[in-house]
C-alpha cells in the first residue's frame, strides 16, 4: 500500500504541479480557452489558486522525500481535498451563457476531474495520517 499511496502522491504532484504553474504564468485570455470557469472569476484569484496548487503539490512529496515535517504531506492532501471540494461546486454552479438553449451551463466533465482527484486526495491523507505514515 504504501508504493499505491507514493504513486497517487507523485501522480498528484505532476497534475497540481501543471495546472498550478499554467493559473500562476498564463494570462487569464489564454487559460480561458481550457478553463472556461475563469471568467467570472478575478484574475488575483485565479493566481492565488495556482499558488495553492503549486505549494500542495511540493507539500505532496518534497517532505516525504527528505524526511523533514513529514506531518506537512497528509495536510497538503487534506488542502486538496478542500480546494477540490471548492472546484466541484464552481463546475456545478449554473451560469448565464448565451450559446446555449436553456441560458445556463454546467461543467459536469470539470465537476467528475475534481471529484476523482478529491478521492485521490483524499486517499494519500488517510494513508498517510494513519496506517502508512511516515
């Protein structure tokens, strides 16, 4: 179990990492193209989400790595867990849209990526607070 829980770690890490550098060095134009949630979002605020994103990605395997504040790699997961909770219900949240029939529009895939990644997430902090801690 423990090599199952370093592969999710290391498998979170690379995805948070990715999507945490693209909010922290793209323009909000640009991110719009794949995330089409930013819109109403401010762009400090897509910022500060790459920022979180990146720092749990690190928090997910440097500590773990070197053996120092190893308590810090269980917690980055508990964040994830709490900023893809946050990201289900941004997906979900209905939202005026003029090139759909019905006027409003859901994120279902965006909602399912969260929810998967929460699971994940969710699984290296019970890991790694309880039977497989470092």
């Amino acid at each position: 179990m423990n090599l199952v829980l370093w592969i999710i770690q290391i498998m979170l890490a690379v995805v948070f990492a990715g999507v945490g550098f693209a909010k922290l060095t793209q323009s909000k134009d640009k991110l719009r193209e794949l995330m089409r949630w930013v819109d109403p979002v401010p762009p400090t605020q897509v910022k500060a989400l790459g920022a979180v994103e990146l720092l749990a990605a690190v928090g997910l395997v440097l500590p773990a790595l070197t053996g120092i504040a190893t308590v810090l790699t269980p917690l980055a997961a508990v964040g994830l867990v709490i900023v893809m909770i946050g990201g289900i219900l941004v997906h979900l949240r209905d939202r005026k849209k003029q090139d759909t029939p019905q006027g409003r529009r859901t994120e279902i895939q965006g909602a399912i990526t969260c929810a998967v990644l929460l699971v994940l997430a969710a699984v290296v902090a019970w890991g790694r607070f309880g039977p497989y801690s470092f």
